[in-house]
C-alpha cells in the first residue's frame, strides 16, 4: 500500500478523499471496454487479429509547461501528445489511463483539467479506463493504447537512401509560442494567438498517421524538435538526411519581422520542438499520394529534404546556396 493510502486527509484538503476525487472529475462511461475504472485493473479486449501500440509520456510543472496554462488546455495537450505517439506509428487510439500528483485540491483547477482532458479523448474515440492520484508537485502521466493491424505499423527504421523527407503542419510554432510568453520574442499579429495555440492545444494526427499506411517507410512524430527526430529515424535505419532550409514551411515574415526575429523563427523550427507534428520519409513515387493525403485532410504536407546512404544519424542542413548550416540547439534534452 502506498505511503498515506487510507490514511484521513487533513480537514478541508480532500473533502471526499482520492476516490471521491476520481469518482467525481474522472470516472465516465468505458463502452469499448470489458471492464473500466473501479478494480485493479482494467481489463481491455483488442479487436480481432490486431495488435496493440502502447505509449506513456510524463508532462512536469515548470519543464513541459508553464504552472500558469490554463487547466483546460492542459488536460488536452496531456493526452494529445501521447496519441501523437499512436499517430507516429499508424496506430487507431482507443484506451488511456492517467495519473497524476497534485499539490492540492483545488477543485476548480480539477474540474476543468478534466474538460480538456476528456474532450480531447471524445474528439480521437478514447476511452479512459483507469489511473492513480496522489499528492505532490504537479506531475500528469498518461498511458495511451492504439492498435495497428499486424506488420502495418509505421516505424522509425524504414527510412532508405533516396526517400523524401516529408513534415505535416507547420513545426515551429509551438516553440515560438513558448517564446512569446517568455517575453523572449515580439511577435506580430495574428501570430501570437496561433503559436500559444499550437503550444498549448496540440493536434495529434492521427488520420494523417493512419492515412500514410502503405505510404511512408517511416515516421516520428516532432516532439523533441525537427532536427533531432529526423535523427532518431536516420539513425534506426542507418543512414543520414538532408535538410534544405527554402523547403521548409513559412514562418511569420514581413516588414516588421527583423533579423533577430527571424534567427530565433528559424531556431524554433528545426529545433524547438513540442510541435507533435509528423516527419515521415516515404519514396518519390508517393509524393503524387502524399499530395493527394494532404487535400483529403487539408493539412500541408512539406517536403523538406531527402535520405541520403552517408553515415547513420547525421542529419545536414542546405542554406538557399547549397552550403550546410550548423545550428548550437538541434532538439530538447532533458539531461543535456
């Protein structure tokens, strides 16, 4: 039994306890379950001949996102960041468990974390079977399961020399959005609002993941940073990338749009990360599929680049003249 379970709270802390608590903001209907929230395990059924995809991502107060983001915001990118997991890898969400530490109860903040949290889940058909609570510094752990039919999964070590390099969306915006209320970056209109946006209520995409199925020889989805999760596919299928900086998607420009405003859009483009978008390879001769992907589910799809046979992991990036560009940051590390 864990520290403090079953133990009273402190008047006025928990008025209905841990379970009250779960019972109240969490517990809701499991329909695609055989059993949901209530024992010590859920119990969950795959559909026939299918196999699962299971994910789990930890978001930190102060290290994935600020203490002050609205709670309902919250809720969705907490679960939004684990389908684009599923999405990555082809894979139809279906189930999630959540646990989290909480500081206290405040019961406000709870009520409309667990809106987000669960209208993110009703938009991607997910059902949320489970999870724990306990007390502590602000700390949400999700665990998400999908499901792929057998050998369709999109992987990370597919990639080949020649392939295309293809990115959804615009990556770049969330960081800039981070930026923006850092107060480390002016940013003109109407893009303050898009990139806050993006950073706080991400979209995973998962139809996107699961229309590439045939498609794409490989996939991850932009977590970590354009750059660096170019890198992990390079790297499992052995062999190295290019980049070309006039192919990547825009960023705000204009007029009022100066150099340092431009050296930093670009640094949060290829290596600022919490985009959860997906950068997928797939051969030239998809690239007539791919646009026609693009169209169906109105997202733009870049291609950016190729795979090339130099050594596994290295990822190079062109300036508009043919010339590599080094950058300081290529991604997020938590122990860099």
């Amino acid at each position: 039994r864990p520290p403090g379970r079953g133990r009273r709270a402190p008047p006025g802390t928990l008025m209905a306890g841990e379970f009250g608590l779960i019972d109240k903001y969490f517990a809701r209907p499991t329909p695609s379950a055989v059993l949901g929230p209530g024992d010590d395990c859920a119990l969950l059924q795959p559909s026939p001949g299918m196999q699962l995809a299971v994910t789990t991502d930890m978001l930190v107060a102060g290290t994935h996102f600020l203490p002050d983001t609205d709670p309902r915001n919250l809720g969705w990118k907490a679960l939004a960041v684990n389908l684009s997991d599923l999405a990555a890898m082809g894979a139809t969400p279906r189930w999630a468990l959540l646990s989290g530490a909480l500081p206290a109860v405040d019961e406000a903040w709870i009520a409309k974390f667990a809106d987000g949290f669960f209208a993110c889940a009703a938009e991607y058909g997910v059902d949320v079977v489970g999870g724990d609570t306990t007390r502590g510094p602000l700390n949400l752990c999700i665990t998400a399961f999908g499901e792929v039919a057998p050998g369709r999964a999109l992987r990370r070590d597919g990639a080949r020399p020649g392939d295309l390099i293809w990115v959804s969306g615009r990556p770049g915006l969330a960081a800039l959005g981070l930026a923006h209320l850092q107060g480390r970056v002016a940013l003109p209109e109407p893009w303050p609002r898009l990139c806050v946006a993006a950073l706080e209520k991400p979209r995973p995409r998962v139809a996107l993941g699961r229309a590439l199925d045939g498609i794409a020889s490989a996939a991850i989805d932009v977590s970590d940073g354009l750059l660096a999760d170019l890198g992990h596919i390079a790297r499992r299928s052995g062999c190295a990338a290019t980049v070309r900086l006039v192919q990547l998607p825009h960023l705000p420009k204009g007029e009022t749009y100066d150099a340092d405003l431009r050296r930093i859009a670009l640094e949060c483009q290829v290596a600022g990360g919490d985009d959860y978008e997906l950068c997928f390879t797939a051969p030239g001769s998809q690239s007539q599929a791919i646009a026609g992907i693009a169209a169906r589910l109105e997202l733009p799809l870049w291609c950016i680049g190729e795979m090339t046979a130099g050594p596994a992991g290295e990822v190079v990036v062109l300036d508009p003249d043919g010339k590599p560009v080094e950058f300081e940051r290529r991604g997020y590390d938590h122990f860099a």
